[in-house]
C-alpha cells in the first residue's frame, strides 16, 4: 500500500513534467533587453574561454495575471505550475505560492520588500533529476546602482517531498545567473555581488564580484571555477580585471557586506 501511495505521488509530481521539453532559447551573452527585468550586471557576466556562457535550457514565464502577480507558462499554462507572490494582512512578510496543476501547492516566504511583487520566474531541470525546478526574482528598493539588488527563490523539486525552497540576495539576478557548464552539461548559478576596493594603480574602482555554485545535493561553490572580478566601466565589459592580485581580492572581500554571503542553501 506504500509502495502505491508512494508511485501515485510521484506519478502526480512528474506526469506534467514529462508533457514539454525545455528548450535552449539563449546564451548569456544575448541581449537582455526583452527581459522581464533587465539588468546592468547583464552586460558585465564574465566570458568563458573567450565566449559567453551557454545559459542552461529554460522556459521564460510570462505574467498570465497581473493583478494577482500570478506568472504562468506562455503557452501551456494548465500543464505547468504557476508562481504568485502574495501578502497576507497583519504580516510582516510576503508569500511565494507554487501551485502544481494537480492542485498541489507549495509556500515558502519572501521579504516584503516592494512585494508582494515577482519581476521575472524561469524554469529549468536546475539539479538534473528530470523534473522543471524554478527560480523566481523579486526587485527591491534600491535606487541607482543599488537598483540592481534583487531577491532570488529557487524551487527545486525533491522527489516525494515535492519541491524545496531556498533563497538568495545578490545582484542584477537574471536569465544570465542560470549557466551551464559545456564540459559537464550541468547548471551552474552565478552568483554576482558588488565591490569597490583600490587596485594596484592606488586608485578606488568598482567590481562585479561572481561566484559559482553547482548542485551536489545541495548547492556548493565550485572549486574548480573561481569567483571572476571584473571591473564596472561605462561600457559593456567581460574581461575579468588586471589591477587587482589574488591578495587584494581576499582582503576586499572580507572586508565586504553580510549579504555577499546570504545565500540559503
């Protein structure tokens, strides 16, 4: 009788997953100009090998409800799961709703922030196992670059236990922070940050700081991919930077604010 429960919940888990194969629509380096929510940090993500990253296979949501901030698959909304931030009188929080189209539904909350208000949402196989994970991004408050600070909540799915939820704060979140590693074909998040710290030419400048993470049961830093600085100009810019040394990075970062770090793994 368990063995059947179990087979039935995770048939109701999958059965909509296996409908629509998600498909590669863009690299990185595209331009990201019909976004939901553009971003400057968009035009700084560090090439790879010369060449932008391939971003891993998505589909992009579109907002089927704008009223209840309610976003959807573009074409195949009864098939797919939704995402919808709302807010609850008399809280102090906001609330991410995935809503499987079973009738399952998962919560998890959100900073209110502008909320209760989702930008942008894509979906990938993010950790391999075969079943559309998500990745939702809220905006905040900031004004000028600090504009480029988002909140970003990833739904992955878990087997019987259906799907778990983590957060991130980092900046400029966006189709080009969902990577994929050519050499192992798996995702990779990148995670961008923002730093101002001399260089070696004595002169104050400004840093994109990314760092990558892959999925290992959890998320972890790939220690075989090395965060990338690179330096904040009035143009587009991929190179990561010369005027800092290996040791003027470290002592920069750890001289750095609490949210580099907040990630919630």
């Amino acid at each position: 009788m368990a063995l059947v429960l179990v087979g039935l919940l995770l048939s109701s888990l999958c059965s909509w997953s296996q409908e629509v194969t998600v498909t590669n629509l863009h690299s990185v380096g595209d331009t990201n100009d019909l976004e939901p929510w553009p971003t400057l940090v968009a035009d700084y993500v560090p090439y790879q090998r010369g060449q932008p990253w391939p971003s891993v296979p998505l589909i992009r949501y579109v907002e089927i409800d704008t009223n209840l901030n309610i976003w959807g698959h573009p074409t195949l909304q009864t098939k797919f799961p939704t995402m919808q931030e709302v807010h609850d009188a008399d809280t102090d929080f906001a609330t991410v709703i995935l809503r499987l189209p079973n009738g399952q539904i998962y919560k998890t909350y959100n900073e209110i922030v502008t909320g209760p208000y989702l930008a942008a949402v894509y979906s990938g196989d993010f950790n391999g196992d075969g079943v559309p994970d998500f990745f939702a991004i809220k905006p905040t408050t900031g004004c000028g670059i600090a504009g480029e600070q988002a909140l970003g909540v990833f739904a992955f799915s878990d087997g019987t236990n259906g799907y778990r939820f983590t957060r991130v704060h980092g900046w400029g979140l966006g189709r080009h922070s969902l990577i994929l590693d050519p050499a192992t074909k798996t995702f990779r998040f990148m995670h961008t940050t923002f730093c101002q710290t001399e260089g070696m030419d004595g002169r104050y400048h400004s840093f994109w700081v990314h760092r990558f993470y892959k999925w290992d049961g959890s998320m972890r830093l790939d220690d075989d991919c090395p965060p990338v600085w690179v330096q904040y100009l009035f143009r587009p810019n991929h190179e990561p930077t010369k005027l800092l040394t290996q040791q003027m990075k470290e002592r920069a970062w750890a001289q750095g604010w609490d949210e580099r770090d907040s990630i919630e793994w």
